[in-house]
C-alpha cells in the first residue's frame, strides 16, 4: 500500500523504518487554531455512540473546536440508557448538542459511527441512507468495512469515507487529552485511513477532515493506513498480545508459579505485576532487547530458555487468529455473539483467586520493588515477537506493527490492568475488544501450559536460531524511531 499523502493545512514528517518510507503528521495543541480550515464546510460533526470511544471523542472534538463554529452534537437512540451519561458529560438537546441517532445523522457533515461493532452491521443501511449527499462518514477502525464485505455491500459512492484509529481505549483518549491541557501534545497516537472519496470531491481535503479528527482528539502522532490493514490489525491485536493473549498469559504462569509452590501473592508480583511494571516501562522508553540486556547472565539464560519454548505455540494461535480475522470468521463472531447477549451477557473476568490476590498485592504495592522476573519477561516477549513477526509477513507497515504490538500494550493498556486488574483494562474497551479477549485469552493459557512450558520441565534447551532471530530482528531499529512519537507523557489511570 502507498504511505504517503497530500495534505494542505498540516505538515507531514518523513520517516524511515528499516526498510520502508512512512510519513506522519505531528499533533499538539498548537495546531488547534487550523483546525478550522481544516474541516473547511464542515459545520456539524455528529458523534454517534457513547461506548469506549464516544465520550472520549465527543468532548475532546468539542473541546478542541471550541469557538470555531464547528459544532459537535452526540446521536444517541431516544431510550438509550447512556442519554444520561451524555447530559452528565455536557451534551444537551436544549443547546442543540444531543439528539436522536438518525436524526443528527442527517444534519451532520461529518457522521464519526462509534456505536458498538454488531450495532454497525445491523443499523449500516439505514445509517447511509440518512447521510447527506457529500457528508463524510468516520469510521475508528475497520469492523464495518469487513462486515460488508462479508455481506457484499459497498459504501455509497455518494459519502466519503475515513477513519481515524486511536491505539488505545477511550479512556485512555480522554485521559490523555485532559493531561495534554498541562503538557502539549499528550494523547494517544493514531491511524487515519481515506477509504473512499466522494465523485467531485478533494481527495487533499478529505484526507484533511481525517487528520483535524486526528489532532482535535487529542492524537500526538498521525500515521497512514488503510481501513482494512486496521481492522487486521487492530481485530487480531486485540485478540493477541493487547489483550487476549496477556489475559492468557499471566493466568498460565500465576498457576504454574503457584503449582511449583510460589506463595500467591508473590506469584502475582512475578506475573502481573512485572509485566504491567518493570516490562512495560522498559519496553517503553528503551525498547525491547532492553529488557533482555538489563538481565544478569542467569537470568538471560532464563529468558532465553522462556522465550525460546514459548515463541512457535504463541505464534500458531497468533496465525490462527489472523486467519479468522482476515477472513472476516471473527467478525461474522461478534455480530451472532451480539445476538446472544441478552441470554448470555458477558461475565466478570477478575472475580477469580488469581484476581484477587491482585486486589491485596495493589493495595501493598510499592512501586520500585516490583520484581522483573526474566522467565515472564522470556515468555511475554516471545508472543509479542511472534505477532510483530506474523504481522510484517503480512504485509503491514512498521508503523502499524509497533503500534499495534508494542506502543499501544505498554502505553495504554497495561496501565489499566497495573492500576486495577485484567476487567479494568480489557472491559473499558470495545464490545469486539472484550469478545475476542474472552474468546482467544484460554488458547493461550492452554498452548503455553501444554507445550511451552512442557518442554521447559522436560529440559529442552533454548533454540539458539530462535534467539538470534530475536536479538537480530529488524523490528528493534523502527521500534526505536517510533518511540520518539510516543505519547509526551505517561498516562495517569484514574478510576
């Protein structure tokens, strides 16, 4: 796919990843005063939905355009249960900033669709028939685009579409954007994609709508992609090491730890809490051979044997997901999960020992003793490799890869599973978040207890290609690019 675009209002940077150009659009709220001529002839944005990322995207666009007479109105159903929520959060429909659904669809320039993923593949149709000829639709990633492929249906050829993709859940948008108020440009980095370009439109203007989204809501780092390389990636990332497979994970080793006879508390510390502190950090700011090289010669050893075990079964589930993903499987999966709610709602996936023994070490947590357990780290690394690699012979880009296998892990997510545990981090997301956490978080579990950890007790030794392959892998010198686009600040959970 092409990575470079026109843009007229912003500046684009080149940037170069092992192999690839890529070009991306730095945010920051110095740049809200182009806003305007950005979204020139835009006078209404409808936000429709108030799931993970409608509030955080509705308040962040309303205040960013804040006196610039775009208005932002948010598009609930009438007997929506979050009609309350939005009132609470600002939105009224006396001031004409909260209406019904269709109703605001309709009146809106640009319609941004962030109602839950099996609500999209149901309502779609009549979304577009309610759209203004020449109105943009804004999708914040591919579910819908992979749906009606399934159901061979193409979007009008009457609307644009874009999407603009934060790595993160809406929390995380939001939060970041409050703290950017004190420090520019902290916020959640983001994809943008132009879909399609409406007959007689301006490619350059649309592809500006796209990035002005990006900025208003708080996005430091603007990077291209397409729709359906998003919803590939995003769809499978969540499912692995985002969500899904840390789930996994962590689950596999607290048992295994406490088997061999680690007191629970103190497996939790060597699980959790060194992945959601120690690991994280490291990988954030220095990278992730860092956390191999800060190892003493034993604990290398441990690792390598870790990941050694782990890297090919991880990969397998990985290469699993992709193709039920890519095949659009998982996303026909959430549509009829959706469809079985109301007899089967989602259950809480902390209430269980494990969980809350985490409750009790929080609450004793002393930040710097956190413990950096080198057969975790062996183990939780080889399944992110495992994805970095299974998705760049994908054919993704760099950019993508990172953000979708590092940044978004270590800088958005683990931080609310560090603060209050797995449902905190993975039921503030999407509902196709939290199914495919669900679904995919036992296969990992299982394949590393069966045969990782398997061939560790039986004394394998650590495969010596496996760990060249690491340390050599191309990956560490775009990862060390795109760290200098990470958020400027660390993200502060609040409850």
């Amino acid at each position: 796919m092409s990575l470079n675009f026109t843009t007229r209002v912003f500046k684009k940077e080149e940037i170069k990843l092992a192999d690839t150009t890529e070009y991306i659009v730095r945010g920051g709220r110095n740049l809200f005063p182009l806003l305007p001529k950005a979204f020139a002839g835009v006078g209404q944005i409808g936000v429709i939905g108030w799931g993970s990322q409608g509030p955080a995207q509705a308040q962040n666009l309303r205040d960013s355009l804040e006196g610039t007479g775009v208005k932002v109105v948010v598009g609930l159903r009438k007997d929506s249960g979050s009609w309350k929520k939005a009132e609470a959060a600002g939105f009224s429909e006396k001031a004409d900033t909260l209406g019904e659904m269709m109703g605001v669809v309709a009146k809106s320039d640009i319609v941004i669709l962030l109602i839950a993923d099996a609500a999209q593949a149901e309502l779609y149709k009549d979304i577009f028939k309610k759209m203004k000829k020449g109105a943009t639709l804004g999708l914040s990633h591919g579910f819908l685009l992979g749906y009606m492929k399934t159901a061979g249906d193409k979007f009008p050829s009457t609307i644009n579409v874009i999407g603009v993709c934060p790595k993160g859940m809406g929390p995380s948008v939001r939060r970041l954007y409050e703290q950017g108020k004190d420090t520019n440009g902290a916020g959640i980095n983001t994809s943008f994609a132009v879909e399609q370009v409406a007959a007689g439109a301006d490619k350059a203007q649309v592809t500006d709508y796209a990035i002005a989204w990006s900025i208003a809501i708080g996005g430091p780092f603007t990077f291209m992609t397409t729709l359906e390389q998003e919803y590939r990636s995003d769809i499978f990332g969540e499912r692995g090491i985002l969500l899904g497979a840390v789930h996994g994970i962590v689950e596999a080793l607290f048992r295994r730890y406490t088997f061999y006879g680690m007191d629970p508390k103190q497996a939790y510390r060597e699980t959790v809490e060194s992945i959601t502190g120690p690991i994280s950090k490291t990988i954030s700011k220095k990278g992730i051979l860092a956390v191999y090289d800060c190892l003493d010669s034993v604990g290398k050893s441990i690792f390598e044997r870790a990941y050694s075990a782990a890297y090919t079964p991880a990969k397998d589930i990985l290469a699993e997901i992709y193709d039920e993903v890519s095949s659009c499987n998982e996303i026909k999966s959430v549509v009829m999960a959706g469809k079985r709610f109301k007899e089967f709602p989602m259950g809480i996936i902390d209430d269980t020992f494990m969980w809350r023994t985490g409750k009790e070490v929080r609450a004793a947590r002393i930040e710097d003793q956190i413990p950096l357990s080198a057969f975790t780290a062996g183990v939780y690394i080889a399944v992110m490799m495992a994805q970095i690699d299974l998705l760049k012979e994908k054919g993704h880009a760099y950019s993508e890869i990172v953000n979708e296998s590092v940044i978004e892990a270590v800088d958005s997510l683990n931080p609310y599973m560090h603060y209050r545990g797995v449902s905190y981090m993975v039921d503030n997301c999407s509902t196709t978040a939290r199914l495919g956490a669900r679904k995919w978080a036992p296969r990992f579990d299982y394949i590393l207890t069966q045969k990782a950890f398997v061939d560790i007790d039986d004394g394998k030794p650590a495969d010596k290609k496996i760990i060249s392959a690491f340390k050599k892998n191309a990956v560490h010198k775009p990862l060390a690019v795109l760290s200098k686009y990470r958020p400027t600040v660390d993200i502060s959970v609040q409850g």
